[in-house]
C-alpha cells in the first residue's frame, strides 16, 4: 500500500444533502477536503472529534458552541470534542480543508 494518492483520485462521498468529502485516512486523524453546494446546510451537531479547518473558497457562516461567524476564504476554525457546530454557505458555495482527531470511523465505508 502506498503513502501516495491523488485527491482527484479519492472518490467523494455524500455526507449530507449537498455537502461531500473527500477522505484520507491516517492512524490518528482524517484529513478532509469538503465541498458543499450554494446555500447548503450542515445541520447543528456534535461529535467526539477535535476539528479544526480552513475555508478555501467562497462563504459561509459557522455557528460553533452559539457563536455565529461570516467567513471568507483563508478563515480557520477549531471545534473541541462535542461542541455543538452547523454551517450555512452562501449562494457560491464552499470549499473547506478540515482534519479530525482521533479519525471519522463514522465516515469509512
């Protein structure tokens, strides 16, 4: 098995309606690039995994444990474990670089 692979190569999975991943796995954490449609919504929830990302392209707004941002590209985030979280994008859409730790097991299949 190699080391090496290709974004374009990984195969995107739906995650929500109009929200997809793209995931490679290491032991101890998921690096995620994250692509969601024009006013898209990733619903309020939670998990065990730390997330902290970056958003690449285009806009949304970020409600993390009650506090709603407007973000632009080159905006970072860090989630705690458990700490309730949502996203709304605008009409352009988003593209995030996100990692978990420990890795989403949620999200291999």
């Amino acid at each position: 098995m190699s080391a090496f692979d290709d974004l374009e190569a990984i195969e995107p999975r739906r995650i929500w309606e109009g929200v997809t991943v793209q995931v490679v796995d290491g032991e101890r954490v998921t690096f995620a690039r994250v692509e969601l449609e024009a006013n898209s919504v990733v619903p309020e929830h939670s998990h065990a995994n730390e997330q902290v990302g970056t958003l690449v392209e285009g806009s949304m707004a970020f409600t993390i444990g009650g506090e709603r941002r407007e973000l632009a590209p080159g905006a970072t985030w860090s989630i705690g474990a458990n700490v309730p979280h949502s996203v709304e994008t605008g009409p352009g859409g988003a593209v995030v670089i996100e990692v978990f730790a420990p890795p989403r097991y949620d999200w291999r299949q």
